[in-house]
C-alpha cells in the first residue's frame, strides 16, 4: 500500500511556479478581463441605443388615415 502513496508524491509539483507561468497566467487574465470590457461596452451602448428606439417608437401615435 505503501508504493500507491510513493507515485502520487512522485507527481506532486515543486512548491514554486515558473517565472513564464506567472506571466502567462497573468496575461490570460488581462486579456480576459479586457476582452469583457469590450463586449460589456458595446453591449451596453446597443441596448440602450435599442431601448430609446423601442421607447419612442412607443410613444408615436398610430396613424390610421386611409387613402
């Protein structure tokens, strides 16, 4: 029962991280967070932009004169 622990000690990582993983891991993270940003913008113009023409498309009256 003994050599079962030994392996799975065998593939637990060292205590320290590699420089190049912090960074990587890091820019993953910016680029996730600035790619939110985009979509959060653009998404929230379009909404409101779509809002306001519904609103006032709402507030016409209907004009029911036939010719």
């Amino acid at each position: 029962m003994a050599t079962g622990n030994i392996i799975f000690k065998e593939l637990e990582p060292d205590d320290r991280v590699p420089e190049y993983l912090k960074h990587a891991l890091v820019a993953e993270v910016d680029t996730i967070r600035n790619t939110m940003h985009v979509v959060t913008h653009f998404t929230e113009h379009l909404l409101t932009a779509m809002s306001f023409c519904l609103s006032a498309y709402e507030n016409e009256k209907p004009n029911n004169k036939h010719t």
